[in-house]
C-alpha cells in the first residue's frame, strides 16, 4: 500500500488514461459527457457500487440491536447517535489525512478496516463493547467519502467536476437500491449473514482499489490543473469566511433534505392517513429519476457556473418541501417530491464541484473533510429538528421552516463564492 508520488510537470501535461468508451461520444446520446472522464474515475464507481450494493448494516442497525442483542430503544437509538457523532469527527480527520499522504490510500484503508470491524462486530454483545465497536466501524468507514470527493476532484479537469461527481452519485444509489432490499431479506434468515455480506463486498471494494494502478496524483501537493485558482491563498480553513458560509448554507439544505427520512414519513402516514406503501414509492421514483437523468443533467450543465446549480438546487428543495404545507393530496405530494429530486441531482454534484474549483490544491481534502462534516452535522439536527417541530407546530409550521431554510441557503451560497466566480458567473449571464 505505497503512497501517491508527486507527478513531474510533465506528467501533469499528459492527457489522463480513458477507458475506451467512444459508444458515448454520440451527440445524441445524453450520456456523452462521461465518454471523456479518466479511468480512475470508472474505477471508484465499481469501487461505490460494489461497496453500497452491499450496505445493508447501517439502515438494519436498530433492528439488529433490538432484536437480536434485545437492547433497548433508548440503548439503540444511542448507538445510532454515537456512529452519526464519530462520522462528523470522522469526516475533516480523514481529509487532512488526504491531503498529508493521499486520498487513495486513506480509500483503501478505510475500506479494508471498515470490512474488518464488520466482520468483527457480531462478536460484540454487550453495551459497552456494541458502542465501542460502533465507534471504531463509523470512523473507518466514514473516512472514505471525503477521501473519495478529493481523488475525483485531483483526476478530472474542471469541466468534468459536476458529471463525476453525478456518476460517483450515480454508483452510490444504484448500490443503495440493492444493499438495502438484500440486507431486508437476510434480516429474516440471519442478522450474522447481514454482517458478513456487508463485510465481504466493502473487503472486494477495497480490492478493487488496491489492486489497481492509479496513473494520477489523487491526493497531497501536486502541480496545479487547469481548474486550479493561483490566486487562492493557502491558508487554514477556520479563516476562510466563504468556506464558512457555504458550510453553514450546506447544513441549512442539508437540514432540509434530511426530512424525507423523518418529518416527511410521519407527515403522510399519521397527518394524511397515507400508506406505507405509498411512501416507499415515493423513493422508488426519486430513486428512478436520479439513476435515468442525474448524469446526464451535469453533463449538460458541465459548463454553467457552480453557484447557478448552487442557488438554484437550494431553491428546489424549498419549493419541494416548503409546498407540503399546501399540497396534501397524492398527486401533489409525487409533483413535490419530483421537484426537490431535481433539487437533489443539481446541488450535491455541484456542491463537490464548487469546493474542488474554490479550494486550494494542497488543503481539498480538508475542505471536502469539512463538507463531509456538515453533512453529518445535517443528518444529525435534520430529523430531530423536523419531527419535534411537526408535533409542536403541525405540518403548515415544519413546512414553511424548511422553505424559510431553503432560501435562506440559496442566498448564502451567492455570498459563498469568491469575487473572481461571481464576476464568470455573470460574465457568461451576460453573453
């Protein structure tokens, strides 16, 4: 497992290594943006659909503990809180490891040792060996995501961004659509077969990568691409007010989106008196639109400037959970959750994208670190937030805070960008 060594000057020149893919070149084809991403970028998408295909431990982790180490709910709920607080430690430690000695081998040796303590963790029986084992599990298998937004961002031009990052996303919810439904099936059978499947393919993911040459730097000091700013300073980022900004507007949309998960089930079945079922379909079709259009979406808007996606993904999901305060029927409820899947499909590429054009080359795992942190930070706040402000308030309150929220996002992320992407951004308005 050797480290990354910086690339001569001229290696920077060299055009990357791409898988023969000139089926996609078809100027017909939607697809066409992805005929031009660099084989890395192919191998960490079998890399994620191999690893989520296989995630089934993490939504099963309550039941686990429940039924089958007979916990309490108090006692499972905690364990659960305790993998979210050691992710949002877990995500900026990783990306200034990233940064020090490369993204790829914090890859692998998040997935190996993550597949380890899954193979281990069925051993745990007690409380307090379940929360330590939980601990040590979260923090090796949340060091991957940072890790991984930093090589994509280190091996792709700055045109390539949002489509890579689509196609990573692309990975991850095609893996996600499988992991689940198996991990559902084999919770009936045997919950130590859940564990060991899980273990099995995050091992063969980290395989995959370490066994594989990566041709580019993905990580540490390397010479600056195309999309690189020179006139960024290095600097730490606790004194970078945009950075700040944008994550503060990230947790805030992040808080927003996290309601499909809490409020937005409650909302249904116990407000309107709708079906389970009926919300499970609701992901199938969000599930749906992201596999068939979310790639194709980025690649036509590679060339629009980042803080356009930005706003107007924030927007989307104000609109598409800010309007389940008016629309309670069936019909309105899908037309909604059509409308922030687009939200969806235009902010998070592009939320990646903007920290790899905004950060500089040697501090991007760092900076992806911090996003990955303000995510968890949302997955933390969001549900509780939603759900104690549902029974306080009702619908029409819970709703009308996650518009406000929205559109407070949107408008921070204007301020988010440095002075030289407002000026592009409305130098290309204006042309």
């Amino acid at each position: 497992m050797g480290l990354m060594t910086e690339p001569t000057i001229r290696d920077a020149k060299r055009p990357p290594d791409r898988w023969p893919l000139s089926f996609l070149r078809s100027p017909l084809n939607p697809w066409r943006g992805l005929s031009g991403l660099p084989r890395e970028i192919w191998l960490l998408f079998a890399t994620n659909l191999i690893n989520r295909a296989g995630m089934m431990i993490l939504p099963f982790l309550v039941l686990y503990l429940t039924r089958s180490l007979h916990f309490s709910l108090a006692r499972a709920g905690f364990v659960f809180a305790v993998y979210g607080a050691t992710a949002t430690l877990a995500g900026p430690i990783a990306g200034k490891l990233s940064d020090r000695i490369g993204a790829l081998p914090i890859m692998r040796v998040s997935l190996l040792s993550s597949g380890m303590a899954l193979l281990l963790y069925p051993f745990a029986r007690t409380f307090p060996t379940v929360v330590c084992m939980t601990m040590v599990w979260a923090a090796c298998n949340e060091m991957f995501r940072p890790s991984s937004l930093a090589a994509i961002t280190h091996v792709v031009t700055a045109e390539q961004r949002k489509p890579a990052y689509a196609l990573n996303r692309l990975a991850i919810n095609l893996g996600m659509s499988i992991g689940p439904a198996l991990g559902g099936f084999l919770a009936t059978v045997s919950f130590r077969a859940m564990f060991g499947v899980d273990a099995a393919t995050t091992l063969i993911a980290g395989a995959v990568l370490s066994l594989t040459t990566w041709r580019l730097a993905t990580g540490g000091k390397r010479a600056p691409s195309s999309g690189d700013d020179g006139h960024i300073e290095v600097k730490s980022i606790f004194r970078d007010r945009r950075l700040a900004i944008f994550l503060l507007a990230s947790v805030m949309v992040g808080i927003v989106f996290f309601q499909h998960e809490s409020a937005l089930p409650l909302y249904m079945v116990q407000y309107l008196g709708m079906s389970p079922a009926f919300y499970g379909t609701l992901f199938t079709v969000n599930t749906l639109l992201i596999v068939a259009l979310e790639v194709p979406l980025n690649a036509a808007t590679a060339r629009w400037p980042n803080t356009w996606s930005l706003i107007i993904g924030s927007l989307l999901f104000a609109i598409g959970f800010g309007g389940l305060a008016f629309l309670s029927s069936a019909a309105g409820i899908l037309t909604l959750v059509v409308v922030w899947t687009f939200g969806e499909m235009t902010l998070f590429p592009a939320m990646a994208a903007h920290l790899g054009e905004v950060a500089p080359p040697s501090l991007r795992g760092t900076y992806m670190g911090a996003y990955s942190m303000s995510l968890s930070i949302a997955l933390t706040l969001g549900p509780w937030m939603g759900t104690q402000l549902l029974g306080a308030t009702g619908p029409v309150g819970v709703w009308s805070v996650m518009f406000a929220l929205g559109v407070l996002a949107a408008a921070l992320m204007v301020y988010a960008a440095p002075p030289h992407l407002r000026r592009r951004a409305a130098a290309v308005a204006e042309f």
